[in-house]
C-alpha cells in the first residue's frame, strides 16, 4: 500500500516561512501609575536576564485592578457622557441619563460604593513574556487577587455553583474568575482585567452567518436587524463591538469582547493577504450613524444608543461566516496592568470625575409626577392609568425586591396552590440584587437587573394579584405587555447604570423579607425617596419600546 507517512518527505522545497501574528498590535499607550516595586527582580539564568515576578505581585495587582474598575472609570468614557450634555441634538432623556451617570461616577469614585450593584465576573487575560519566571500558579494568584478585592471592598457575590444539574449555591466570594494566560513578548507580563456584569454579557452574540452577507448592502441591513435585538436591558450608551469572520466562532466572541473594551484599537486599519485582523473604520462610523438614527437613545429614546463602534474584520474558513456582537455598558470596567522589571504598574482611571459634571444643573427629562407607594395598590394602579407611556416619575414609599430565584421561589407556591404572600400583592416589586452594605450606610449599591428574565413569571403573578407595578431595567417580551392590558398592571424602567447613585439618594432602608439562603437573590423591602422611573407599559397594551422596535 502507498499509504501517506506521518512525516512526509523533508527535501520537498517549501518556501521559507513569514509569520504574520493575527492581531498585529501596534505601541501601547495607556498611562501607567506604578503600584508597587516589591515581588519583583531580575537574576541571569543560562546569560540572559530574567524577570522573575513573586506570587504576591500577582496577587496585589490583581486585587487592585478589580477594586480600581468597580469604582473609577477611563477619561475618555466620562468624556463621552459630557459631550451627551453639550450635544444640541441629544434628546432630554439622553441628557438625564448622561448626567445621572455622571452622578453615579461621583459617588462611585469615593471608594465606598461601587458603580454598578453587580460588580461583575473576574475576567483576567495575561501575556507572559518568554522571558519572565513565576512559581508556575498564575491562574491561582491571579484568582486570590481578585477574590479578596471582593471580600475587602462593598462589591457583590454574584457567583453560583452547581451542586447538581438543578441545584445551585452561591460562591459567597465570587469565585471562580475566568483566567487565560497566553506566551507573548519577552521582558514584560502584560494584563487586561474586566468585571463583566449579567446585564451585558448576556448580550453577545453569534451569528453563523454565510459568505452571502459579504455585500455592503446585506451586511449593514443584517447588522442592523441584529443591533435593534440588543435592547437597552445591558445600560446603554453602549460601547458597541462587532466582528466580522473569525477562525472559529469562540475566537469570534473572543474577540467581540476585547473589542468593547478598546483593547483592540490599535489594530491595522487594512487587510492582507497574510490573513491579519483590522479594523474597518469607514464601517465603524457607518454604524455609529444608524445606531443614533434609531431612535432608541440612552435607554429612553433619543440619539446616543452606542457612544462607539468598534468594527473588527478577521479571516476565516471558506465555507464559514461568524459574526459577533457585544457590548461594554455604562459601567465600563476593565483595566491594562503589566509587571516589567521597574515594578507592577496598573492603568491610571480618572480619580476625579466630578470634572466632568455641568457646573449648573439642568432641568433634565421633563415633567416629573410625583407616585405615593404606601397608599393601596389600587390607588398607585389608578394614578399611573391618568399618564401615557414615557411619563418620567419619581417613587417614594416601600417596594419589594425579587429577582431570578425568588420568583422561582413564588412560583413553587403557586404551582402548590398556594396564594402569593401579601407583601408581593400590596407594594410593587423591584428587579434588583444589592451589593453589600457598607457601614454607615441604609444600602449598598443596588440598581435595578435586566427585566426580561422574569419574563415568564408575569401572567400568572399578575392573575393572582402580584407583580402588579414592576420596577427594573431594559425591554420585555409582547407577552408581559398582553398580561398588563389583561390583568390592569404597569412596568416601570428604571435607569440602569447608577447604582451607586440609587444608594447614596434613594434608598433609606433595606431589609430582609424572605429566603436570606439567597444571599443577593433574597427577598428584600426597601424603603425609597425620590427615586426615577418612567412608565414604559401601561395597563391599555402601550409599550414606549415597541415603538422603537424594542418589543
């Protein structure tokens, strides 16, 4: 037989090889502030100088990164929530939202309460140089770094474990972080950390695509359909990344994500015929055109759905078309660190964002009608009914807090032929998970979650007199707006992104109700004063989102 060997004949004549990196990136910038020199050293080993990095230089860079990201935010994102404010063509829902985000990153940058009340997953990508020696347990300094940011600091424990296929049980340190080291360079050990919250996460995408998209026309009207199925539940404005080819589908999503948080930016703006990633920036400001034109604005209607696009085109196979879409939100937390042989430094976030704030305070959103929520619910259901869709409010009384598990929780007693208990009947529910309290302090961060995820749970609460006024975040399915016309109820969006803000102004009492075995998850009532909403369904079958393709 002439079978093929394993190591086919070596004097065959290949052509030399030119390596072309897939992402060839160009000189790093970001302005570095150095965190400490300790743990770090260079000894020779067989000539030639090594950077040998301790565990605890790993450890402490790791748990400065999360505690920085879910307190400071980058210059140039505050930048482009000012500009909301000085843009004559923002709409006043776009300018209250920007300026509530300023607010919260005042707040937030006090060190006390974190931006968002989900404080993330730890998502940490390093790049060793052949160069640098460590003990070898990368993956688990790294991890510890962050889990003591989280033990240390006011940030919540979003993290489940299952115990089996069914049964789950929170981490209670936020553990595990998602760690990916990688061989690149040589004298220095590079890092991107990211907190990636629930709410944007949840909105990547991928698409397999075939290579009969590759038509400016088909690909721009594909895009667009697909853009509107982001919705506005992650916190716009959003930094938007897209993907376009990709040698498999998880380096696509891969990415995607790297992407949002501009650590591809230095990318050539060109192809070649060596196959290397690119930005295509005349795509890029194409797209940022259509997303303002879409109405759908900073959570509320207007101009600024996305503060940016990033565009990004990869090779691919022949016969395949991957295409991923994801976003930052408006808590946009990720930081560069490295370790060279001078120290471990850490990108320098804006320290001071107050800067950014108007020195006057406009009178932003419009009309404010003023809802009482410890009057009887058939009074709250009866006030709300006089005002339309997009009614901005301001809530003052008691709510109940439930989210995920608790409405699993509320359902089971349904399912048993139980009644729903009277406080989720008298008083309106708030989708919402807090962050720990710090002390001194009636709440910790604790904005509103994504409302689509009690999707499921809204009919047959509202047929047995629950979930009648609903509180959260982003837009929800036809079916929640057919069980308001039907059962008379109202769901009423919140502004997602400004937890810290919520805290520090709103909300003056929390406690615990039901399941604290939740952690997070429990039920919760809280007492607010002054706190935004607007009305987005009504107990008539209108919906402020499908009006702008949202619903």
């Amino acid at each position: 037989m002439n079978a093929p060997t394993a190591f086919p004949d070596q004097s065959k004549p290949v052509p030399p090889y030119k390596h072309t990196p897939l992402f060839p990136l160009g000189p790093d910038t970001t302005p570095y502030k150095k965190i400490t020199t300790d743990g770090v050293r260079v000894e020779k080993v067989l000539g030639r100088d090594m950077l040998v990095v301790s565990r605890e230089a790993l450890r402490t860079l790791s748990e400065a990164a999360f505690g920085e990201i879910n307190h400071f935010l980058r210059p140039g994102h505050l930048k482009q929530l000012r500009s909301i404010l000085e843009d004559p063509e923002a709409s006043p829902n776009d300018k209250f939202v920007a300026l509530d985000f300023l607010k919260n990153a005042n707040i937030s940058a006090g060190g006390v309460l974190p931006m968002c009340q989900d404080t993330g997953t730890a998502i940490i990508m390093g790049k060793k140089g052949c160069n640098v020696i460590t003990d070898g347990d990368d993956e688990a300094a790294l991890s510890q770094g962050a889990r003591d940011a989280y033990l240390r600091r006011n940030l919540r424990y979003s993290q489940v474990a299952p115990l089996t296929m069914y049964e789950e049980k929170n981490t209670a340190n936020n553990m595990p972080a998602q760690t990916e080291i990688y061989a690149e360079g040589e004298d220095a050990y590079k890092f991107m950390f990211m907190a990636k919250g629930g709410g944007s996460a949840n909105k990547s995408f991928l698409f397999q695509a075939t290579p009969s998209v590759l038509t400016k026309d088909r690909l721009l009207a594909f895009l667009k359909e697909k853009i509107l199925t982001l919705g506005t539940a992650a916190c716009p404005p959003y930094h938007l990344a897209i993907v376009i080819g990709g040698t498999s589908a998880e380096l696509c999503m891969k990415t995607v994500k790297l992407a949002s948080a501009r650590y591809l930016d230095a990318l050539p703006t060109q192809g070649s015929a060596d196959g290397n990633a690119f930005r295509d920036l005349e795509m890029e400001q194409e797209i940022h055109k259509m997303t303002q034109s879409l109405g759908v604005g900073a959570q509320f209607g207007g101009k600024y759905f996305c503060h940016d696009v990033r565009v990004i085109r990869m090779p691919r196979h022949g016969a395949s078309l991957p295409i991923g879409l994801g976003v930052s939100c408006s808590a946009d937390r990720q930081v560069l660190g490295k370790i060279t042989r001078d120290g471990v430094y850490l990108e320098e976030l804006e320290h001071h964002p107050a800067q950014y704030l108007p020195e006057v305070e406009q009178a932003l959103g419009g009309e404010v009608v003023k809802i009482d929520l410890n009057q009887p619910m058939k009074d709250i259901l009866a006030t709300l009914s006089k005002n339309p869709i997009k009614t901005r409010l301001s809530l003052t009384g008691t709510m109940i807090v439930a989210r995920d598990a608790a409405h699993a929780k509320l359902r089971e007693r349904l399912d048993r032929g139980e009644p729903l208990p009277d406080y989720f009947k008298n008083h309106p529910v708030y989708y919402a998970g807090p962050a720990k309290t710090p002390d001194g302090y009636a709440s910790g961060a604790f904005g509103p979650t994504t409302a689509g995820r009690m999707d499921s749970f809204v009919d047959q609460f509202q047929a047995a007199g629950g979930s009648m006024v609903m509180v959260a975040k982003g837009n929800r399915a036809p079916a929640v707006r057919e069980a308001c016309k039907k059962h008379g109820g109202f769901y009423l969006g919140s502004i997602g992104g400004a937890a810290a803000n919520l805290a520090e102004h709103c909300i003056k009492k929390v406690e615990v109700v039901e399941y604290p075995e939740l952690g997070m998850e429990a039920i919760w009532r809280i007492e607010v004063v002054d706190f935004p909403a607007f009305i987005i369904i009504d107990d008539k079958g209108n919906d402020f989102f499908k009006e702008l393709n949202l619903g």
